[in-house]
C-alpha cells in the first residue's frame, strides 16, 4: 500500500496502526515528513553536543533549540509546512555551527559520522526527498522500531516539560544532556532490544527529575495550588480564553487585561491556573468554558471572542473562528495569526485585547462550579485524614485515572467507570481526563471529594509524590502495596513519559486505554506486561470486578 507518511505516536492513529495519508488529528502528510527529518536533523546536532558534553563544553543555544523543535512536533502542537521548513534550516546550520565548534575545541570525531550528522538540503525540494527516508519505518527491525519511538516519544515529552519549566526560568542541564544522549543513542544501530530497554528506563528517571523541575517551576513562582471552586459560567463582559498549558502566558495576559474591561476565560488543560494562589488577585480572571480539547470546535465557536492558544491541543479551525484564533510559542498553524516572543521574553497581546473589545460577550454553555486544587501539598495537608479513613475502612481504594482524553466514543468508558465504582473509593486525576467525570456528582468521604485533581497532565508528578507519600505514611516497603490502582487514559506523547517516569519509580500494574499505544510491537508489548503487569481495558463492570479483588 502507499503510503504518503507514517505517524504512529498519538492513541487515535488511524486503523490503530499508524496514519498513512494524513493524520487523524489534521496534520497534512508534507507536514508529518517534514517533522521526521527536524527530528532527523536534531538527532545529528545531538552527536556534536553530547562529544561538546563530554568535553565540558555547554550548548545552551542548541538546548533550548532542540526542546522546542521537540514540542512543536507532539501530536496538535503546530501544523505550518513554512514553519518546519525554517526549524530545518535553522537545524542545519545549528548542527554545523557546533561541528565546527567541536573540531576547533580538538575533539576527535568519528571517521564515519552518521548521514544525520553530515547530510545537507537547501531547497524545499531537497527537505521532502530527504523527509520520505528518515521517518520510522527506515528502521526495519520491528521490535527496535517499537522500542525506539518508545524512546523518543518519552524524550518529546520530556521536552514539553522542560520547555515549559525554562520559560519561568528553571533549567536542569543532566535533562538536556539525557534528552541529547538518547536522540544521538538512536541513531546508533549496534543497539540491541535489551540496550533499548534500558534508555527507555533511564529516560523515565529523567522523566521524574523534569517533572520535579516543572513543579518546583510553578509552585515556586505561582504558589502551592489550594482546593478551590471553578465558576464555570460566564458574564457579559468581552472575553478571550486561553487554552494549552502555558501558565506564564495566561500571567502575561492577566496583567495586560487589566483595567480593560475585558475577562479572561480558561479552556481545557488551563483550568488548574484557577488553583494558583498568584491568579487569584484578578479579578477579571473569571473562570472555565468548556472541556477537553477535541471540544474546542464547538466550544471556540460559542465564546465569540479571540482564542490565545499556548501550547499542543489545537485541532484544525473552523472557518467560524479561524480569524479569532491566536497561536503563540511553538504553535502553529497556516492562516492564524501568531504571536511572537520579544527581545526580552515578554509577549505583546495587545492585538488580542483590542480584537476582543470588539466581540459580543461569551455564551453560556453551562452554569456552576468545580472543584480542584489537590495537587501533592494539598493532599499531603491532608495525609492524616486520609489515613484514618483508610484504616476505619471508609476508603478502600484509590484509583489513579490521570492522563489525557481523546475524541473516540469509546472514552466514554471512563465517566461509566467513574459512576459505578464504589462509594468508598476516590479518584485521584491529572490532565483533561478528568473532563470525562469531573462534573459528576460524586460526593465525598468524609469532607474529602471523592474527585482530587491535582492540576494538568503538567502536574503528574503530584499523584507520584502523593503515592510515594501515603507509603511512608502507612510505613509499607513497596509502592505497590497500597490501596492504589491505575486505570489511566493516554493520547499523545507527554502520556508516554508519565507512563515511562511511574516504570521507573516502580510502580506496577498500570492499565492503559481505550487502547495500548500502536507503536508497541507484540514482542514489545509482551515484555511491558510480564516486567511491569502493564494492561489495557476491557468493559466497566469486569474491570472494577478486576480492580476491586472480587
């Protein structure tokens, strides 16, 4: 069969498989062939900076080049062909800055270097011949392969957290070189199943170290979220929503909102920026519209005003508000307006200010709160009260149903899910799986919610260090030991180091749905399940059956 392109990373690939002509989520098959040779590129630049490493020498353009070209190919990040064919240009001239950097600092390099390290285009036309060859099927091994994006996918995640822990200003220099070893590392075919193994296991330490980094990002410049109700309704003022993940643009634009008259709205995976002691002082931060991503068609349409979207989750526009729609950092799209970084790091959101004095207020698409805010500091303020529930028998289990969620009706899974487990269990949730039951009533347990969202799939790291917490606080040796089960929703590739950073940390027994990743070969598969007890799901009722020990 033919094929135009090749894309197996996000959970809603086609056939489940791997997209072929153009990706489910609407990237165009230029575009994913474009992003495979960046990320070909990026893989030479990382054999010059990890030989500057070993040397000592510090690449600190090269760093930030390469988490951000890492970004802006996750899955509903950024779908401009012009911009990928810059990001390649740049590559390239990056890579052989540092090639020369190397050889002038007397660093003897290969006699064979890799074509990833040497190989030159200059015309488009040069980049789409190029692009065609280096995607993931040019590795033919089909255990490698799965192995191999396994590792990359798990340093593009990785690479959504640093980027975003840097813009606050939080660096952690053992990440970058990790994330250069491994892109170099595979390029490197002598690498066998058991040394791809082991990099993965090894990137899921550097997955838990930048997730500390990014928490330690937020609640040092944000402050500890706290447990608060989230208005989800709306007033009569203009709006703009701000939809991603991106906390210090949504600060940047809270500040130039002020005393305009115009409210600021979140959207999807911004909803946990209400938690955040620093945002509570606005006045016009008002609450959230909406739901997941995949509802953003819809939802975009209905709000009326401009749209600002931070990082990946974008879908392709409706022609309905493409003109109210506004990308900035390393998303993109063709036809939507951008809004650029300046010289010192700040962003001019004027434009979008004025576009929004001029549209007619949101509509309302729903009324009421939701509550949240239960990231670890929270929780862990609360330790001993969910201890003694434990031990009086008022809470049985804990489920970990964290991660992302998707447009498939066989979602809808995880809100039956929620519905039926037991009265004497709770939720414990991060990222925008959540919106599949985070509006059900399901009460508390003695005053505890027995919904906890500790924040965005950014804020994973809460439920680790809750889990790591609760097992010293029941003075048990094994994680896995406690009342905690995992059922946990993926999409795309931050999901991946999530899921890599748990394997690290020991925790065993994780279910993955609605399907296990497509990139993951039988043999592949079968060793996640005979090591680590991974699994996928069936139907509510056996699950909970399963889960429950019935």
């Amino acid at each position: 069969m033919f094929m135009s392109m090749f894309c197996n990373q996000c959970q809603e690939v086609a056939k489940g498989t791997g997209c072929t002509l153009r990706g489910v989520c609407g990237k165009t098959d230029d575009v994913a062939n474009l992003q495979d040779l960046l990320i070909y590129v990026l893989k030479g630049i990382s054999v010059y900076t990890t030989k500057l490493r070993e040397a000592s020498i510090k690449t600190p353009e090269a760093d930030k080049f390469i988490i951000e070209s890492l970004f802006s190919s996750i899955t509903n990040v950024n779908f401009d062909k012009k911009y990928f064919v810059e990001k390649i240009t740049q590559a390239l001239s990056l890579r052989d800055q540092l090639k020369e950097q190397a050889m002038n600092a007397g660093i003897k390099l290969d006699e064979n270097l890799h074509d990833a390290a040497v190989w030159t285009g200059k015309t488009l036309a040069d980049f789409e011949a190029k692009a065609i060859t280096v995607g993931l099927l040019a590795e033919e091994n089909e255990d490698i392969r799965s192995l191999k994006s396994l590792v990359l996918y798990g340093v593009k995640g990785m690479a959504a957290y640093a980027y975003h822990a840097r813009v606050l200003g939080y660096e952690d220099d053992e990440v970058y070189g990790f994330m250069q070893k491994a892109l170099a590392a595979l390029l490197d075919d002598s690498l066998t199943a058991d040394d791809l193994v082991v990099l993965a296991m090894e990137a899921g330490k550097y997955g838990v170290q930048v997730m500390a980094l990014l928490d330690k990002a937020n609640t040092s410049t944000y402050g500890n979220p706290e447990i608060t109700r989230v208005n989800i309704g709306v007033r009569n003022n203009p709006g703009i929503l701000v939809s991603g993940h991106d906390l210090k643009d949504l600060e940047e634009l809270l500040k130039q909102t002020e005393g305009t008259g115009v409210d600021v709205y979140t959207h999807g995976e911004m909803l946990p920026a209400h938690y955040y002691p620093a945002f509570k002082k606005y006045e016009h931060f008002v609450g959230n519209y909406g739901n997941a991503w995949w509802k953003q068609d819809k939802e975009f349409e209905s709000f009326n005003g401009p749209i600002l979207m931070t990082t990946n989750c974008l879908i392709p526009p409706k022609d309905s508000y493409k003109d109210r729609l506004y990308t900035t950092g390393v998303v993109g799209y063709p036809g939507v307006k951008h809004i650029p970084v300046r010289e010192d790091g700040t962003k001019d959101f004027s434009e979008i200010i004025e576009h929004a004095k001029r549209c007619a207020p949101p509509t309302e698409i729903e009324t009421g709160e939701i509550i949240g805010g239960f990231a670890h500091n929270t929780v862990l303020s609360l330790a001993d009260k969910v201890v003694e529930a434990v031990k009086a028998g008022k809470i049985k289990k804990f489920f970990v149903m964290a991660g992302c969620d998707g447009r498939m009706k066989s979602r809808e899974y995880y809100t039956e899910f929620a519905r039926k487990l037991p009265h004497d269990t709770v939720i414990l949730t991060a990222g925008c799986a959540k919106y599949r039951y985070n509006k059900l009533n399901l009460g508390d347990i003695d005053g505890i919610p027995r919904v906890l969202d500790a924040g965005q799939c950014n804020d994973s790291y809460s439920l680790a260090i809750i889990a790591l917490k609760l097992k010293e606080a029941f003075g048990l040796e094994d994680v896995n030991e406690l009342p905690i089960a995992y059922n946990i929703a993926w999409y795309e590739q931050k999901a991946v180091i999530v899921l890599l950073a748990l394997l690290y940390l020991g925790v065993k027994n994780i279910h993955l749905g609605p399907t296990l990743p497509a990139f993951l070969s039988p043999n592949v598969a079968k060793v996640l399940v005979e090591k680590f007890g991974i699994g996928g799901i069936t139907n509510v009722d056996d699950d909970i059956k399963m889960f429950m020990g019935e």
